[in-house]
C-alpha cells in the first residue's frame, strides 16, 4: 500500500536513504545529514511538482517512492526499500516487485501520466533487470561526477500503454 508522506514520517524516511544498500546504488551516495534532509523536506513537502509515498508491507513502512518534476502527463520517480528490514525478514523480492507494481500503477492511474521517468546507475544490474521486466526501456547512458566518484547514469522511461497489464508481472 502506498500512502502520502507526512511529517511524522521525515526521520524514518533519513533512515532508510541512508542504509548502505540504498546509498550503493544511488546518485547522491554520502550519508545525508539531518539539517540536510530537513531542508530536502522543507522544499519537497510544498512543491506541486512533488510526490512522497511511504510504501507499506503488514502496516509496518517498508519503502519510499519519490515523483518528481510533474508537469502535465510527464513525470520522475524512483524509490529505496527499507533493504536492512526486508533482507532480514526475507521479503526484499516481493517487495521490490510490489512497490514497483504499485508505484507504478500510481503514476499512470491516480497521478494521469502518460510516460514515467527515471535513471539508475550502470553498475546496479538487478534494478536494471527488474526495470526491463516492468517494460521500462533504457536511454543512452551519460557519465557524471557526484560525491568525488564518475558515475555513469542510465535513463530510463515507461510509457503507460506499454506497461504490463496489472498483476501479470
């Protein structure tokens, strides 16, 4: 299930970005500082532009999906998984599958997108095969520089009739 942010929600959220597993794959990679993530909220929280879900497995908050740069029927995301708590209860796959799902569905059905976009890292070759077998394609793949290492970047965009058809992933 995926619900709105709220304040209450601005701590665990820190938390799990800054899990090694969520850091290891992501663009920005250094532990994110409380006044750092205070003004992350600060900005997002009232942005138009913006969506924060928690995602929920057994009512226990297990992910964060994060869209972006809305504008009309185009829009961003991308989402961490709490990897620590679901590594250890051995759910981290259906999980990953369901947010996908469910984020996913969000986007084109509640928020009205006609086309998701995203980036993951070269490197993070699970994610991009998951990403494919949600149909997302992937663009050309650009080289950028964060936190004093050389990345490469991969695009990635989902258009809504190309998506899989709800509960047949």
């Amino acid at each position: 299930m995926l619900r709105p942010a709220t304040e209450d929600d601005v701590d665990t959220i820190r938390r799990l970005r800054n899990q090694q597993a969520n850091r290891d794959v992501s663009i920005t990679a250094h532990e994110i500082t409380v006044d750092e993530h205070a003004a992350w909220w600060a900005k997002t929280s009232v942005d138009p532009s913006r969506r924060v879900l928690i995602y929920l497995r057994d009512d226990a908050t297990a992910g964060v999906v994060n869209f972006f740069d809305l504008a009309g029927t185009t829009g961003s995301w991308g989402f961490f998984l709490d990897a620590d708590g679901l590594a250890e209860r051995g759910e981290t796959l259906p999980a990953w599958i369901e947010i996908m799902r469910e984020a996913t569905t969000y986007a084109f059905d509640e928020l009205g997108l006609e086309t998701l976009t995203g980036e993951v890292l070269e490197h993070n070759a699970v994610v991009r095969q998951m990403n494919r077998r949600f149909r997302f394609v992937e663009g050309t793949p650009q080289t950028r520089y964060a936190d004093g290492r050389e990345i490469t970047v991969i695009p990635i965009s989902l258009h809504k009739q190309d998506r899989r058809n709800q509960g047949k992933q």
